[in-house]
C-alpha cells in the first residue's frame, strides 16, 4: 500500500543486510524517508553528526560490542529521538533493560507493513505528543493554572481542594463542582479508585497509573495519572498532588494494532487450510489418475511380456527395463502423494501419521526413534493436521541443526489438551542463535499453535532440543 506522509526522516540499525534492505524498501513504499541503514552502533552513533533522524527502527539484539539496548540508552541519554525495537525473540532481562530505555514500540520480526506502518504512526505521535507535554512542562512548571496537563490537588482523605483549567475541561464541571467532592467521584470504577489510593498511601507516589474515569456528560476515558503524596507537618497535615493524562486515543491505536494482528493471524490459519485443501487435492488427483495409469500400463506390458517369443531375448530385456522404470515412477507417486497429504493420517489418524513419519525419518537418516504415541479421541482434523505439520518442520529442523542421532516423540493427552513433544541429543542452542536464524518454519509452527490458543515452547541446552506443543482439545 502506498501512503502519503510527512516524508519523517528514518534511521535503520540492523545487523542482518537483507532484513535491513527490505525494511527500507517497505519505508519507501509507505512514503517515509530512509537516511540509511546502520549495521552497529557506532555506525548508528557517526548518523547523528551528519543528519539527525526523526525516529530510529533498532534491532534489540545487534552484534558487535554494543548491542542495540545500550545503543539506544546512549541515544535516549544524548538526543531526544523516538526508538522503536525489531525483534524476533527476547528473554525477560532483554526485556526489562530494554523498557528502560524508553522505547515507542516493539515490532516482531518478520515484519508485516500494517504492523510497521501502525508501530511507527503509533510512535511518531506518542513522541510528539510527549514532545510537545516536555515542552509544556519546562515552560509552565511553575504556572499551575496554564498547564496544558489536568492537575488538581487532594487532601489526605482524597478530597479535591483545587484543580486547573485543564483539569475542568477535561472533566466538563465547573471549578465549584469540583471542589469539596471525593476524587473517587470522578473514577469508572470504585475498585480502580480502592487499588489507586491504596498504592498512593502505602508508597507515597504513583506514576502512570491506568485506570478509567467519567467526564460530566457520561464520556469514558482511559486516562494516566502520577500522583505524589506531600505532608507539610502536622499544623498543615498533607495530601496529594495528581497530574492527569488523557490516553483514550493512544489505547484506541494499541487496539487497532491488536486488531491487525489478529486479523493476520485469521488470515495466515485460512491461507494454511487451502494449502491443507490443495495438498489433498493435488495427492488425491495423482492417486486417481497418474496412479491408475501406471498400473493399468504395468498390467499391459505384463500381458505383453507373456506374449513375446522366448527367443526374442532383446525384447523380453527391453520389457523388464520398461517394468523397472514403471514400478520406479509408481513408488514415486506414492511418495509425492504421501508428502503432499499422508494417507495415513486421514485414514488411522494422528498417532499412526507420527509412527509411519518417524519410521520414514529413521530410514532416511539411520536416526534412532523413540515414540510413544496415544490415539487422541475427538482430536479435530484441523489440529491433527497442524500437529502433523509442526511434526514435520521439528523433524526438518533436527536434520538441518541439531548434529543429533536419536529423537525422543510423544504424543498423549493431558486433561483437556493434546501435547506433542519432540526431543533430541544434539548441539540444542543459544536464545541469541534461535532470534539470528530467523527461522519462518519456527515462525510458521507458533501461528499453528496460536490459532488454536496453544502454548510453543522451544527450549534447548547441552543435551539437545525438545519441542513442546500443547493445544486444547
């Protein structure tokens, strides 16, 4: 799609050239303006000195000696420029060191253009709202009535003794109305109002707390509030000082965003089900007719051979050849057919389609294969078939990965789930080495899970790798 924009000025940081390459080309489509791509940091670092970028896309785990959370710590100490992080997979330090820095978003690799284009408006005004909210504060931080933030200020019981101009558009009542009246008045819910003034009395101070409140004429807003408990002695007591920010329009884009994502992930599960649909078609037609053929043609070149004079030794080798050739292509078929869509599956189901893989694998590869497979009563066709298809990619993965030479499979079901899992001995892996593969089939195995709100669990070490899916029956 394309789309008209105020041309901002992008920054990429990304290791990988190709990723890096597409992603410019994508920018370029939506009509943002690139000023290059930085391979590391300090590349990143020598952009700034000759133009300064309007938001920077960060790869979260850039090589080098400064990967891309501490490059961005710099650039959120140095300059005031949003930063957005690409990522594909991160443990829960990367996570919190990289929340620290203050990021716009996160955009999951691979990269979909409704998702970055979404990510980068998303933070594009985020920045500039927080841009122009800096502004206002520097400038009015001393002025309480001109702050373009509602401010109000509580006693110690939470009861509203002043509040700002702000503060009374937002709300739509008049100063009066406010004044005198419980703060709890002005929450959705009660039990918001409880958790928040609880936080407020035990810690001292509150930021960026979520909840929900109602203006005058019943609108519902999401709303930010910071507030700070002060105590001026026991002649003045104390009370509360509370900053409100109206953030309606900001969850209204994480929603949306939300809702792509959705709407992608329903897209992908039905663009699988035709591929499932047309790889049955596609091993049932070659069955029927390319199967049939060949058979009928063994049968005539068989009745032909009776026929032919003993003498005619030429001949009869001749036919032989040609029988050869035929049964050759008929154990092709069969196989085409088979990796297209397993009969076996449709007809004695999953645990059967399992045995029959696994025992195909240990011929190809001399691996050694343990299975324990259950049938599983009342398991869907769609799941059978997705369970099948993350089988496959795990088997594909271990030949190309792992230098292992035995897998270990289960298939049984645990209360109201199914659970697959596939182990093997091999070299297993690092996080890091699962984020850099970049693998579509790990990808492409987690939107399986997804679909049916199943759990993927990917872990490996020393002793191998063991695959671990569960899905609702």
């Amino acid at each position: 799609m394309k789309i008209k924009t105020s041309k901002k000025k992008i920054l990429i940081v990304e290791d990988q050239l190709i990723i890096a390459m597409d992603l410019k080309q994508t920018l370029e489509v939506l009509g943002y303006g690139v000023i290059g791509i930085a391979g590391s940091a300090d590349e990143c670092f020598l952009y700034f000195e000759k133009e300064r970028p309007d938001l920077i896309l960060m790869d979260i785990m850039l090589s080098g000696s400064i990967d891309g959370i501490s490059a961005a710590e710099v650039i959120h100490k140095d300059f005031d420029v949003p930063i957005i992080y690409l990522t594909a997979h991160s443990d829960d330090n990367s996570l919190l060191r990289a929340n620290l820095t203050g990021p716009y978003g996160y955009i999951v690799k691979p990269i979909e253009e409704r998702d970055l284009y979404t990510a980068i408006e998303i933070a594009l005004h985020r920045f500039s709202i927080d841009k122009e909210l800096k502004k206002s504060e520097i400038k009015y931080r001393t002025l309480f009535e001109q702050s373009l933030d509602p401010i109000f200020i509580a006693d110690e019981n939470a009861v509203i003794i002043d509040a700002n101009e702000a503060m009374i558009d937002l709300f739509e009542y008049p100063l009066k109305r406010m004044l005198g009246h419980s703060a709890s008045e002005f929450f959705n819910d009660y039990s918001e109002y409880e958790a928040f003034i609880y936080l407020a009395a035990e810690q001292g101070a509150v930021s960026d707390f979520e909840c929900r409140m109602k203006s005058k004429s019943g609108r519902i807003m999401d709303v930010q509030i910071t507030l700070k408990k002060y105590d001026y002695g026991k002649e003045q007591g104390g009370g509360y000082q509370g900053i409100i920010r109206d953030i309606t329009q900001y969850k209204l884009y994480f929603e949306e965003l939300i809702r792509s994502r959705q709407e992608l992930r329903n897209l992908t599960s039905h663009t699988e089900s035709l591929r499932e649909k047309e790889r049955t078609d596609i091993a049932r037609e070659i069955h029927d007719v390319l199967g049939q053929s060949l058979t009928a043609l063994k049968i005539d070149l068989s009745w032909m051979r009776k026929r032919i004079n003993p003498e005619e030794i030429d001949l009869i080798e001749k036919t032989s050849v040609m029988d050869g050739l035929i049964n050759d292509v008929i154990v092709t078929v069969r196989r085409l057919c088979a990796n297209l869509r397993p009969g076996i599956l449709d007809d004695l189901g999953l645990a059967a389609a399992i045995e029959w893989q696994s025992d195909e694998f240990r011929k190809r590869t001399g691996f050694k294969c343990s299975v324990d497979c259950e049938e599983i009563p009342n398991l869907s066709e769609e799941k059978a078939v997705a369970l099948f298809r993350i089988f496959q990619e795990s088997l594909t993965n271990i030949i190309k990965h792992s230098n292992a030479d035995s897998v270990e499979i289960s298939l049984c079901r645990k209360s109201d789930n199914v659970e697959l899992i596939i182990k093997d001995n091999g070299r297993g892996f690092s996080s890091e080495n699962l984020i850099n593969r970049g693998s579509y089939g790990i990808i492409g195995m987690r939107e399986r899970v997804k679909s049916f709100n199943g759990i993927l669990n990917i872990s490996g070490g020393e002793d191998g790798v063991s695959v671990h899916v569960q899905i609702p029956l």
